[in-house]
C-alpha cells in the first residue's frame, strides 16, 4: 500500500503504489506476481542448498542433485568434453542423416526411434505420452497420448504468415546446429526444410482442435484399448512404440487416455507418406542438445531466443 495517496483520488495508487515500486517487470517477462517473487526466491534458496557440499546427511537424491548441479556449472569440463557425449547419443540412435554421407536406413522401424528418444531422453517427437491418474478415475494411472510439443512456442508461429520471420529464425538455428554437427551447409539448408515442413504439417493437423478447446480435457477426453486406437491409427504401431520404453510389457488390450484423436489420425497418413531420411532428421531436438555443451553454442542459442521469439512479443 502507498499511505501516501489518497484512497479517494487514485485507489489503484493507494492499494498498489507501493507494489509498483518495488517490484519492477523484468525485461524477460510480460508480467510480475507475488507468486513470481516467490518462487524467484525459491529459486535463489535451491541454488544455495545445490552449491552446499554433499554431506553424510544427504540421501541419495540430494547427492545426484548436487552432483548433477555441479556437472551443469563446470564450465571448464563441458568445453574439454564437447559434443562427444552427444554425438555418442547421435550414434546409439542410428547416425543423423544430415550429417553422415554414408547413413543408411536402420532396420528397425520409426517407432523403435521414437520409443528410445521418449523412453531415455524424455523427448516427445511427434507424439507426447506419460502415465498418470486417470482424470476421470484418479485412483488409477493410466497411459495417456497428446499431440507433440512444437519447437516453436505454439503452433501458430508455424501457421501464421505474420511469424515468417520467426519460422526463418528457426530454421537458421537448425541449420547452425546442423553445420556444428558436421553437416555441409548446402544439406543442412535443404535437409532442416524437410524438417520444418514436417513440423508445419504436424502442426496444421493439430489445428483440427482449436487451442482453446483443448483447455477443457473433458471434452477431449477419449478413452480406448491399444486395439481400438490401432483401428482408428493403423499406420503407427502402438504396442511396439510403447513397449520400447515402458518397465512393464503391454498388450493391444491395454487402455490408453487419448487426447489428441484428430491430430494422432492426420500424424497417422503424414509419417506413412514421409521418406524415411526425413523422418530420421525428427531427433533434431535432440540434436539442438549441442546448444548446451559449450559457451559458444549457449550463446548462439540465447541469441536466438532473444532477437527472433521474444521480439515478436514486444512489437
């Protein structure tokens, strides 16, 4: 409160004045909030107890914290290591095409791929699962699919010809990271096309559900067996995707909680017309890891994110 004014001539000033003071907006938000301020204050707290030496007292979660913060801070360990720790990663999941004159098409099928990107890098190209209660039995967990998280922040970025702009800006940083990966800039320019066009179809088959009917679940909510979503998508092998990466086996009799049946039908007919050598270019988000594993590439991508994404916020 700003006592100082009076209730009667500015209300907002009287209640609020004082906030306003002392609270700035950070350049990097649209917004500041007492919930905000709590958790930036979390934040510096975390931080302090992550920097604190492991300890006798510590349980095993704390020390990988501690040991995994640590990791993230030795600036000196990630330039001597480089990009090997994620080319080793590029290599396990088949080679990049874009990068290797001599890849060839893996024996196993895209779902194999898929399953190993969600299952050990927590990456949901093209499809989005998790396991979680049932929002209509909370007392069970079960399977759950969504649509995939775009590199961009919403779909619209891919779908409106005013964010051109933002699409080429993305595109370039792919193919920067592409060509710091080994990739000719010639191939990389043609090959992160294929990339986006992919992602701008993904993104058109979503946008059979508006995004603000996606907010009620209820309404999307749909609720079948492996069998039946195998029926409804044939060109995806559901079973084999999922078991890939789940601890536990499933059937085609298992339930599934769908919440994107519009948008995983269209993904259906896209992946079945795709060539393989593009859809082997879709761990690019893996790939855009390498933006994490020097100061250079930190930089680049920070770069990115403040002169293409967030410009086209403040204008």
């Amino acid at each position: 409160m700003d006592q100082t004014s009076d209730p009667c001539d500015n209300f907002f000033q009287y209640a609020c004045g004082t906030w306003n003071k002392l609270h700035m907006i950070p350049q990097d938000r649209s917004s500041i909030s007492t919930f905000e301020v709590m958790a930036d204050d979390l934040q510096v707290i975390l931080k302090g107890l992550l920097e604190e030496p492991a300890n006798s007292h510590d349980n095993s979660a704390t020390i990988k914290a501690k040991t995994f913060y640590k990791s993230c801070i030795s600036t000196v360990q990630i330039e001597a290591i480089g990009d090997k720790p994620l080319r080793d990663v590029v290599r396990e999941l088949g080679g990049w095409p874009v990068s290797e004159r001599d890849w060839e098409e893996p024996e196993w099928p895209l779902e194999h791929l898929l399953g190993q990107l969600r299952g050990d890098y927590n990456q949901g190209i093209i499809i989005e699962q998790w396991v979680g209660p049932d929002d209509k039995n909370s007392s069970v967990n079960v399977i759950q699919l969504d649509q995939m998280t775009f590199g961009l922040p919403s779909r619209e970025y891919f779908l409106k010809d005013s964010s051109d702009r933002e699409r080429k800006a993305y595109l370039k940083l792919m193919v920067e990271v592409a060509i710091l990966f080994g990739a000719e800039r010639e191939v990389a320019e043609i090959d992160m096309a294929d990339v986006l066009e992919l992602e701008i179809r993904l993104a058109n088959a979503s946008a059979s559900t508006p995004e603000a009917d996606r907010h009620d679940t209820g309404a999307i909510y749909n609720k079948m067996s492996l069998q039946e979503l195998s029926e409804i998508v044939p060109e995806f092998d559901w079973v084999f995707y999922l078991n890939t990466f789940l601890p536990t086996k499933v059937d085609d009799q298992e339930p599934v909680v769908v919440y994107a049946l519009p948008y995983l039908q269209e993904m259906g007919q896209i992946i079945s017309q795709a060539n393989r050598r593009v859809l082997g270019r879709v761990d690019v988000k893996v790939i855009n890891f390498g933006r994490w594993l020097s100061y250079d590439s930190v930089k680049d991508s920070f770069m990115w994110n403040n002169r293409s994404c967030c410009s086209y916020k403040m204008e």
